[in-house]
C-alpha cells in the first residue's frame, strides 16, 4: 500500500483534489459563510458540483472566479496547505470517492457510522490540513532547518497514520493525532534545532461542535 506523500511546497493543487474542502468541514455563519443554517460535516456545498469537463469526475466550485463578489470571502482565503491533493491521491488509489459512496447530501455522522473508510478520508483531510498548517507556520517562524526536521518527523508518522486511516475496522481519531502525535514529533524536531519547546501553531480545532463525539477519543467499530 502506497501512503500520503507531503507535497514538495505546502500548497493546494484544486484539480487533483475531490473538493475535500468544499464538503469535510462544518461551514458556519460565525466564520463569515453567508448561509442560512450552518453547512454540516459531510455534506458537500450548495455551489460545489461535478465538472462535465472533468474525465476524472471531480467536483468544481461553480462560483470561484466571482467568490469574494458573492460573500463566500472566507473561501477565497482558505487554503489546506496541499492536504487535498495529498488525501485525494491516497484514497483515489484505494479506488474510493466520496461522490460515488455518498452521491446524496450526507452529514458526516451520518457518513461515519455507514462507512468508516468515508469518513476516514474526510478526518484525514481535517487532520492533515491542520498538520500542514503547522509545518507552514513552523517555516516561517522557526526557518527552513525546523521546518525540513518537522517534515521529515511527520513523513516517520505517515505509515502509521495512513494503516489507520485505510482500516474498515476503525475511524482515525483525529484529536489524538492532530494534538498528541503529529504535535509531539514536531515539537521534538524543532528542539533539535533551536533547543526550545516551542508552541507548534494557534490551537488545532478540537471543538466539539466541529468534531463530532465520536472521534474525541479512540474507539473501533468492529
Ligand atoms: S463556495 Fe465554492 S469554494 Fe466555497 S465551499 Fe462552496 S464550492 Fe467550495
């Protein structure tokens, strides 16, 4: 099994990515999305749709040239860092896309307890972005020595990281991972380098009402 290969600069690649992050996260009016009621988990956006043009079945964003005009500014300023691509990859050859598990809109929650593998690929992109956002902030802040030792330190987890993220068995959980073993080998690998300890980044999402209760804490489903 091939895993997750970090791309060579932290950033997205839009057409080669299932529009992870047009449907994985929560979209909320607090963060500035003009919506009526709050996007859920899972479900994929109101202008996200499947590009006719597109041999390989993606999803396109229908107002991406007129975002920031229309209110969706909070898009415009996004960015995974190059999370989607990456999880895309993996999962595309696994033979897997969301579309084709879930051509309806699903939340989530809903997604999760039908389809570990599903909802795997939509934690291992919210996981990853945050991850990646970590490395980038490390860059700029600790330089490009902190920032290639962090790199090389998350490449060592990935194996690990993409067996759980392929089980049938079992859902990733993305607080341990984003909070205690991504978090801990970077913070290791920055010490090496400036011999502090050092935050990694602004605190990763852990919110409840972002990640469901069910990925708070390891568990299985079989
Ligand atoms: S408006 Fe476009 S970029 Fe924003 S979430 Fe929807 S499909 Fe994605």
């Amino acid at each position: 099994m091939s895993e997750i290969q970090i791309p060579e600069k932290l950033e997205p690649d839009c057409n080669n990515c299932q529009g992870l992050c047009c449907v994985a996260p929560r979209h909320s009016i607090e963060d500035g999305f003009p919506l009526h009621e709050d996007k859920r988990m899972g479900e994929p956006c109101q202008h996200l749709e499947l590009d006719p043009a597109s041999i390989q079945g993606l999803y396109r964003c229908q107002i991406h040239a007129n975002l920031k005009q229309l209110g969706w500014a909070t898009c415009a300023g996004y960015t995974c860092h190059g999370a989607g691509q990456a999880v895309s990859a993996f999962f595309e050859e696994m033979g897997i896309k969301w579309s084709e598990e879930f051509p309806d809109p699903k939340n989530l929650e809903e997604i999760d307890a039908r389809d570990n593998k599903v909802g795997n690929f939509f934690f291992g992109f919210l996981a990853l972005a945050e991850v990646f956002r970590f490395l980038e902030h490390i860059n700029r802040r600790y330089g490009p020595s902190a920032f290639l030792r962090s790199k090389d330190a998350v490449k060592e987890l990935m194996p690990e990281f993409c067996r759980e993220l392929e089980s049938e068995d079992s859902t990733v959980d993305y607080v341990n991972w984003v909070t205690v073993k991504f978090d801990r080998v970077i913070k290791d690998a920055i010490y090496g380098v400036t011999k502090k300890i050092v935050s990694t980044s602004a605190e990763p999402t852990t919110n409840s009402s972002i990640v469901p209760a069910s990925r708070l804490s390891a568990r299985s489903k079989s």
